[in-house]
C-alpha cells in the first residue's frame, strides 16, 4: 500500500501543526476548595450545576485532556478524589490549553460521600460511565443539575463511587475496540450533555 502524503497548503508547504501556545505556568490554576463548591451549589445563580467527576485518573495527559474539554462544555467544576489521582501539574496544565486557567480541580477526601452529599442537598443527578451498564448514552436525559462520573484508566470506577451513581451508562461502540480513552470518553459524554441542553433552548 503506497504511503500517503502529508497535506499540503495552497503554497505547496507542508501544513504545520497549530502549536500550544497556552501557559504550562501552575500558578495561572483556579484553585477551588470543597467547601466553595458546596457554596456553589448552594447558590449557582440561576444555571444548572454541571460536574465532571474523574474517580483516579492517574496518567496527567488524560487528565489536561479531561479539564479541557470541561472546559470547552460549560462544566463549572472538575473533581477528584484527594488520593489514587495525578495532581495538577506543568504537565496537566499545558495539556488542558487554558482550560485549568477556568475550571477549578477540586481534590475531596472521601468521593462517596461527596456524590451522596451532592445528591441529597443540591439535588445534582449522578450519572457513570461502566461496562455494565442501565442504557447507553443517548437513552438517557443529561440535562439539569448534573455530574458525570468516570473511572480511571483500565480499572474504571470504584465499587463505592459506582454505588453512588443514580445511574450507569455506556458508549456505543460500533467498532472493534471495546472501548476509549477516559479523556476521549469525556469529551463524548460532556458534549453530548452539552447538545441535549442546547436542544431546550430551541
């Protein structure tokens, strides 16, 4: 099979990657404590809370995946358990391209209570990502005060964490791979929140 030729410009240059030119400084992070979220949540001043939950995300590139297309959706928060997860660094900054700079990481000591507590005070719908799941994503309603719930890599959620979740969903996947990245996994579910949302404003 003939190897294929990189794209060209109407120049007959070779089309050169966009670079990153988002700061990797770690003092531009927003930082945001568990306590301030739950402030959030008590007052969100009139929109619908929306979480991204990532129970032990542990490789940093997914995780500045993750927090950039957080971003990108309108999430107002990612959160992460406190230990078993990369810590936000240079790494995860410079891959979240600004999205670290908007969207608070906000490390909670113990995330089963913390999913239960956000359910039963503020009302929030916990939805997961599994294998084994109730019904796939585009079965179900991802709109409303809302956090989504995915599990490291290879391991997926942990027993309590998926306890806790209201409902469990998974991604159709009409290939041969059983399944994505956690950071691609994201983006799919986050946005597929995202067009529900924009669905009732029509």
């Amino acid at each position: 099979m003939p190897r294929p030729r990189r794209q060209k410009t109407p120049g007959n240059r070779p089309r050169e990657a966009r670079a990153n030119v988002h700061s990797s400084d770690i003092r531009k992070v927003t930082r945001c404590t568990e306590e301030t979220l739950y402030s959030f949540l008590e007052n969100p001043e009139g929109v619908d809370p929306f979480l991204l939950v990532l129970d032990g995300v542990q490789d940093p590139h997914n995780l500045g995946a993750c927090i950039r297309s957080a971003e990108g959706a309108g999430v107002q928060a990612v959160i992460v358990p406190r230990h078993k997860s990369a810590p936000v660094t240079e790494t995860v900054v410079r891959i979240s391209c600004g999205g670290a700079e908007h969207v608070p990481v906000v490390s909670v000591g113990n995330m089963a209570r913390f999913l239960s507590k956000i359910r039963e005070e503020y009302g929030v719908k916990i939805v997961g990502t599994a294998d084994q799941s109730d019904a796939d994503l585009y079965e179900v309603e991802l709109t409303g005060p809302l956090a989504i719930v995915l599990g490291a890599e290879g391991e997926g959620m942990r027993r309590l964490t998926r306890e806790n979740c209201d409902q469990l969903i998974s991604i159709p996947m009409a290939g041969h791979v059983e399944c994505l990245n956690v950071s691609n996994a994201a983006a799919v579910c986050l946005f597929e929140s995202v067009r529900q949302r924009m669905m009732l404003e029509i």
